[in-house]
C-alpha cells in the first residue's frame, strides 16, 4: 500500500517521497521531503505500525481513508 502511494510524485522535482520499512521492530512510513522554492518540505505521509497482530495507523495525510 505505501509503495502505491509513493507512485504519485509531486510536480515539484526538488520534493521526493521516501519509504521506510523497518521489519525487525514492525515500522512502516511515507514521508515527502524536499524543498519548494525556500521552505523545507518534511512530513510524514502515511505511518503505519504492526503491534500485537493489528495494524496501528499512526499518520494518513492523504484524502483516502485507508484505515477501511
């Protein structure tokens, strides 16, 4: 689900999305960094977590209610 999201670019070239997956302690994150024109872009798009076999939702920025 992460990767689809990261499909989508922004039309800013100097902003990127980063995926991280962290197996080992069941972390998983969006995050769009980068630059327009002089402010710093730096958020996190989506966060997920896996705990005691349900998913948490820790952070959706996007318009879509992935939580369903």
């Amino acid at each position: 689900m992460l990767e689809k999201y990261a499909q989508f670019q922004s039309e800013n070239k100097e902003v990127e999305n980063q995926l991280f997956f962290d197996r080992i302690r069941n972390h998983y994150q969006l995050m769009r960094v980068g630059w327009k024109n002089l402010e710093r872009i730096y958020y996190t798009v989506l966060h997920f977590d896996l705990k005691d076999g349900k998913i948490w939702l820790q952070q959706n920025a996007t318009e879509s209610n992935v939580g369903q």
